[in-house]
C-alpha cells in the first residue's frame, strides 16, 4: 500500500504543469497550420481558344456512357474493339473547348467540326488495329 502524504499536499500535475502542456500543445497546433501552405486551386491554360461554335461553358470535363453512338457505324468493328473505341469516345474530350465527350459533344453542337474530326479519328484507329490484328501472331 502506499504511504500517506506527511506534508498533507495533494499529489497529481500542478496547475503550472497543465498550462506548460495547453501552452505546448497550442504552439505545436500553430507550427503544424503555418507549415501546411494553402494550395491554389489552378487550373492549366487551355492550348487552342474555344472555337466560335462551341462557347466554354466554365465547366470541369466529366466522361460520358453512352454506348449507342449512331454515327459513325461501330457494328464493323469486332465486340471488344467496339467496347474499346466507346470507352475511348466517352473519356475523351473534344478539343473545341466545349468540355464534353467527342461523342456527347456533336449531339449538342451539331456544327462542330472539331468533335466530327475527332470521333472519325478515333473510329478509324481502332479499325486500323482490328486490320492490324490478324496479321499479328
């Protein structure tokens, strides 16, 4: 057991102890917030300026899903590269500064020749590689 106290003074932290540690702990509180910069929120500059067709709607770029895309024809293609050229129209942006999908972007600015070329080229490249295919072993 333990032993009584002789000098009749009450044992635990003494209140110049408590504050040293508030004080402590506060000033590490203030180093780790004034360490920690604050981060711009930049965004890049756009390469080419939006074209006069497609205004920029100040919007962030967000993929689309669709999958029935009526033109150009994706039925030649075989299932998985029809899969792939979709996923690929649906993630890529048009570069007219819009910030649609190349394949979302002609239904809603039908005069854009930027997403028209684009959705050509993509199409076209994955039939290239279906071409390609075959003749690899």
């Amino acid at each position: 057991m333990s032993e009584p106290n002789p000098s009749g003074a009450v044992s635990g932290p003494t209140p110049t102890s408590v504050a040293v540690i508030v004080v402590t702990v506060a000033l590490l509180a203030l180093l780790a917030w004034y360490l920690n910069p604050r981060r711009p929120d930049y965004k890049p500059a756009p390469l080419d300026p939006p074209s006069a067709v497609c205004r920029n709607p100040g919007r962030e770029f967000v993929p689309t899903n669709l999958t029935a895309i009526p033109d150009p024809d994706l039925d030649r293609l075989p299932a998985d590269k029809k899969m792939a050229a979709i996923r690929r129209l649906n993630t890529t942006a048009c570069t007219c500064g819009c910030q649609l999908s190349v394949v979302y972007c002609p239904g809603l600015n039908p005069a854009c020749e930027t997403s028209k070329q684009m959705l050509g080229k993509i199409v076209s490249e994955a039939a290239e590689k279906t071409a390609q295919a075959p003749g690899k072993k």
